[in-house]
C-alpha cells in the first residue's frame, strides 16, 4: 500500500469516479438502444452487437493492468480510461444520429465507438479497483465496496434523470449534445474526484527487465487463487448477468404485468440490490475482527441465496398469481447485492497476494472474466427461454428451466467461492479448498 489508508472522504472520491463512469456507460448502452430500435426502427440485433462489442473489448483488462503495474501508477490509466470513454460516447451518439440517414455509415462509426467505450471501461475501471485495493485498509473494505457501487447507481439513476429531461422535446442533433455535455461532466469529475489521491508512484520489480505481458499473464494464470477466483467470478456473473433481460419478459408472460409493472418490478428488484449492499456493509463493521473472513461468507452466502431464489422464481411460475412474486423478486436483489458487493470486497484482498507486483494483471483478468460473462448471459438467457419455450410449449415452464439453471449456476459459484477461501479459517489466512472435485473443476 502506498501513503497512508484512504479515509472515508477519500474512498468517497473514487466512487465519484466509478459514478462517471457508469453515467456514460449507461447512456451509450441504454438510451442508444433504445434510440436505434424505437426512433429509428433499426433490428434490435444491431444495438445488441455493439453493447456486445463493448463486452468483447475488455478481454484487454489483463494488458491494461499490466500497463498500469508497468508504469506505477493508476491515476494515468484512470484518467485515460475516462477520456476513451468520453469519445466513445460522444462517438456513439453521433454514430446512432447518422445512422438515420446513412445506416452503413452510421455502423463503421459506431463500432470502434462502441469499442472505444470498452477500452475506457476496461482502463478505468481495472485501474480504480487496483487503486482501491492498494489504498483502503483492510476493515474498511466491504463498506468501500458498498459506497463505490452505490455511488456508481447514484450515478446512473442521476444521468437517466437528466437526460431525460435534456431530451424532451427529442431530436437526433440534441441527442448529440446531450451526449457530449453528458461525456464532458463525467470526465471533469473522474479528474476532481482522483487529483492527488495516489500517493508516490510505487516501480513494479517487472521494469528492472524487459516487461513480458505474456509472461506476466501466465504466471497470474499459474496462482490457483488467482485462477480460480476468475473462474468463480465468470460462472457467478454469467448468472447474475442472465436474469436482467428475461425478468421483465417473464413477468409479463407468466403473470400478466403491464410494462410499467414489469418496469416496477426491476425497479424493486435493484431496491433489493442496494438493500443487500448496506446490508454486507453493516455486518462487515459487525463482525470485528473477523471482517475478512466475513466478506468471504457474505460471498458463499450471497450465491447461495441467489440460488434459492432463483428457484422461488421458477416454483411461481408453475404457482402462478398466488405466489408473492414482489417479496421473491426483492430477495433475489438483496441475495445478488450481498454477493457482488462482498465478491468485490473479497477482490481487493486477493489482488496483492501472489508473487511480484501483479496487482493490476490480476484485476484485469477477473474484470475480463466478468465483462464476457456479462456479454454471454443475456444472450445465453434469451435464447434458452426460446429453446425451452419451443420444447415446453407455454412459457411457465421454460422460464422455470431457465431459473434453474441459473440457480445451478450459482449453486457452482458457491463451491468455487470456498475453493479460493476456506472459509472455516481465520481472517488472516486463505488457502484452497481439500476438494478433489472442485479441484478437477478449476485446474
């Protein structure tokens, strides 16, 4: 850790950051979506490939960690990452407008947009975890974690405020300027928000030789925490990620909802997301000096739960109107929130442990796992409630398939979980699970 632990004030700085960020990433992933397959009336195919581009660029996480272990520095990288994002945002948008009068033209702009949009996540985002990891202290972790995500929803919930607002009466030109006024602010804020947060520039053993990536990858690749927490974290995040774009789909088939039901339902869902975050926070503080091995339960348990709401999902749909589909929904929420926030938490510890200064090579690997795991399980979701809704026939059923399996999803990422942490040990040690299984799973 350089320089002294961040204070409350400081970790609320970098969650400013990760606040502009996902204002932009919010913009350019939804509101343009939206725009393509509404104003324009373009095949909602289009605008999934490009939020599935965005995806598909972060494998770079890995490279780009390494860079910012290279250099010594995260700030840069932070800085970087936020002026790639500005661009491809603004780039975005004016590739969506010019698609309303050349649709070709308006593609070849949008996908290094879109590419560069997931650059910019990639840089900032593994940079300001790294930084996190290195600057807040090690009790003050799971309550970081809790206030840099909820910032980031702050962020987002603000940015789909105001542009809704700026965009009345909507116009593809106002489009444009909203965007850029939009890229413009997060930018200026991500570069208040970590002015002179670092500390002194700390030099990776690796620049005393000629910087291998490859190398360095492999040897990160060769840690069996390492390795198998980014197992853990793309089987957890594919399930997560798979549930986001057939809720509301569901809902409407099963039980009838209208859109702006559906849309409540999401809305009640995230509320048991933030009610889950506050809820590691506050037993982290709780547990004393077991907030270490706190954070690592809170994870088991957190899929855990997920699971077995999954499955109260997949029982009221075959229950139907008399299942208490509210109070099921907001517990899948609050399971996913306690999991995520505390995997995140549990992220920061095990970035500095291994050999050599590798602390952004790892990160970047767990953020890559967690970025194609985002862009394969909506895809994955959708098209098995599609298989199962041909072979089943009515969609009760094939949403129930789809739970379970999403419930098995998280029934593994449990058992990969206590594969990286014994959970039964001490805060201040890790070692992996004496499970021939899971070990044949991960290695």
């Amino acid at each position: 850790m350089t320089g002294k632990p961040l204070s409350w004030f400081g970790i609320f700085r970098l969650g400013l950051v990760q606040a502009a960020l996902g204002s932009v990433v919010v913009l350019t992933t939804v509101t343009l979506n939206r725009v393509m397959v509404v104003e324009l009336s373009l095949p909602a195919v289009l605008p999934g490939l490009l939020v599935a581009l965005h995806y598909a660029v972060q494998v770079l996480r890995p490279r780009l960690g390494f860079g910012s272990d290279i250099g010594g520095r995260r700030t840069p990288w932070i800085i970087g990452g936020m002026a790639c994002l500005a661009l491809g945002g603004v780039g975005a948008a004016a590739a969506t407008a010019l698609m309303a009068h050349h649709l070709l033209l308006g593609i070849a702009l949008a996908v290094p947009a879109f590419g560069l949009v997931g650059i910019g996540v990639g840089a900032a985002g593994t940079s300001l975890l790294v930084l996190m990891a290195q600057r807040v202290a090690p009790q003050r972790r799971g309550p970081a974690a809790t206030i840099v995500w909820l910032l980031m929803i702050l962020g987002i919930a603000l940015t789909a405020t105001l542009a809704g607002r700026l965009l009345h009466p909507f116009s593809l030109p106002l489009l444009v300027a909203v965007a850029a006024k939009i890229a413009a602010m997060a930018f200026i804020l991500a570069c208040v928000a970590v002015w002179g947060i670092e500390g002194t520039r700390v030099i990776s053993a690796d620049r005393a030789e000629k910087p291998d990536f490859i190398a360095a990858l492999r040897a990160v690749w060769a840690e069996p925490k390492a390795r198998r927490f980014a197992i853990f974290v793309f089987v957890s995040m594919l399930a997560y990620s798979a549930q986001e774009l057939i809720l509301e789909p569901f809902a409407g088939a099963v039980f009838a909802l209208s859109p702006g039901q559906t849309a409540a339902l999401t809305g009640l869902q995230h509320g048991g997301v933030m009610a889950g975050m506050l809820l590691v926070a506050i037993g982290s503080f709780a547990a004393g000096a077991g907030r270490a091995q706190a954070m690592r339960l809170w994870t088991v348990g957190g899929c855990l739960g997920s699971a077995l709401a999954l499955l109260a999902l997949a029982c009221a749909g075959l229950v139907g109107p008399a299942w208490p589909l509210k109070i099921t929904v907001f517990a899948l929420g609050a399971a996913n929130g306690a999991f995520a926030v505390s995997a995140i938490g549990a992220m920061m510890g095990l970035a500095s442990q291994g050999a050599g200064a590798r602390e952004g090579v790892r990160m970047g690997l767990w953020g890559a796992a967690q970025a194609l795991a985002f862009g394969a399980g909506g895809l994955l979701a959708t098209g098995a409630s599609d298989i199962f809704r041909a072979l089943l026939g009515t969609p009760a059923p094939a949403y129930a398939a789809v739970f379970c399996l999403q419930a098995l999803l998280f029934l593994v990422a449990s058992n990969l979980a206590k594969s990286v942490f014994h959970v039964g040990e001490s805060a201040g040690t890790c070692r992996p699970m004496r499970t021939e299984k899971l070990k044949e799973i991960v290695a």
